[in-house]
C-alpha cells in the first residue's frame, strides 16, 4: 500500500489506501464516537482492499457512562481498534489505521489479530508511547504516522 496521492487512469488525483483508511477512521470519530474530551476512530482494510470495518470509541453496547467525569470515563470507554477488531478475523485484516496511536494494550489485540501494518494520525497525550512502540517492534507491527495538511474536522452539517 503506497502512501502518495497517484493519478489513477482517468487522470483524476485520488488518495492512497492509507490516506483513505485513516481518513474514514476521522469521519467514524467526528461522526458516532460520544466522548467530548477525545474522538478516535480506527478503520480496518481487509486484505485485497476488498472491504472495511470501522469502530470508535465509546461505551460498551447497553452501558451508559457519565461522560462528565474524564478520569472515570476512561475506565469504562472501549477503545477504537477494540471496536473494530471485534469485527475482523485473525489474518484477514491488511491495513488498521486509528487516528491515535494505539495504545499498548490495543497493540497486543492487534498484534493477536496479525495485523501487521498501522497507520495513524497523532499521539494522544497521558499514553506511554515508548512501549506501544518496543511491543510493535516486538510484534513484528509497523507503525506509521501520516501527516495530513488540512482539519481532520470533515463531517458535514446535515441541519
């Protein structure tokens, strides 16, 4: 999977799957994911670019959570990449890209699930970077960063 925008025949510029993938993780967050302190949306690319499965983060299905308190909130939220990968079997998924970079915990699931490319978008604040980063290595995982040069708030306003 290339990451540069190419020129397909019709000569009409057009994002990679990586871009594509990590874009529609943007659009899931902005659109489904209730969290007002941190949005984050993951995307899974099945192999041969066939289909996708996306996920956010947010409550376990029939859960309320207070959302007003961010500490207890974190207790209790699903994360992105946890959500989508309930929906893929292992060794079917070629590209996971999150909005965030997976935390370690995400990353043993994904490493379970045998992805073994991730492309993401920031790094969320209050997470040990360091070892998500030695587990991926570990895993045998690549990790990429994609910089994108316009607002990731992409959602429409449908009022």
């Amino acid at each position: 999977m290339e990451s540069a925008r190419k020129l397909p025949y019709n000569g009409r510029p057009r994002l990679s799957w990586e871009q594509t993938a990590l874009l529609l993780a943007y659009m899931i967050a902005d659109a489904r994911s209730p969290d007002p302190y941190v949005q984050v949306g993951a995307t899974a690319i099945l192999k041969e670019n066939f289909s996708v499965t996306l996920g956010y983060n947010g409550a376990p299905s029939g859960v309320e959570i207070d959302w007003s308190d961010r500490d207890e909130r974190r207790k209790r939220v699903l994360h992105a990449e946890t959500n989508v990968l309930n929906n893929v079997l292992p060794g079917t998924v070629e590209l996971l890209a999150v909005t965030h970079l997976p935390c370690a915990e995400c990353i043993k699931s994904i490493a379970q699930k045998k992805i073994k490319k991730v492309v993401y978008g920031e790094t969320l604040a209050g997470y040990d970077s360091e070892l998500t980063f030695k587990l991926a290595q570990e895993f045998g995982i690549e990790l990429k960063k994609l910089q994108f040069g316009w607002t990731m708030k992409v959602m429409p306003d449908f009022n």
